[in-house]
C-alpha cells in the first residue's frame, strides 16, 4: 500500500460533527499537524469527506 501524508490547512470550527470525529481519527486536531498513513480504502473515504479541510502529499 502506499503512504500519504496528511495535514490540516482549516479549523474544524463551525463544520459538521461528522466532519470533526472524521479529522480526530485521521490523527489530525491542529492546524499545520501532520501524520503518514497506509492508503487504504478505509482512509481514503475519510480524506474524500474532508478533503477541503486537508492537504494529501503522496509519498
């Protein structure tokens, strides 16, 4: 699988709840917090569901 590195460029302030426990479980909180992750299917819908909230690098 490959890895992607994930990091939060918006606040989850005034966003959906779903939108916010979606970013929690990316490992995310901060804005300009970074994490790498396994590509999966799993994964890949939750950066679909907050993908305005995020930036994806490939690595």
């Amino acid at each position: 699988m490959a890895k992607v590195k994930l990091t939060q460029v918006r606040s989850t302030i005034e966003r959906p709840e779903n939108q916010k426990r979606t970013i929690k479980a990316l490992g995310l909180g901060k804005i300009n917090r970074s994490v790498e992750v396994e590509l999966n299917d799993a994964i890949a819908g939750m950066i679909r569901k907050v993908n305005h909230l995020i930036q994806v690098e490939e690595i």
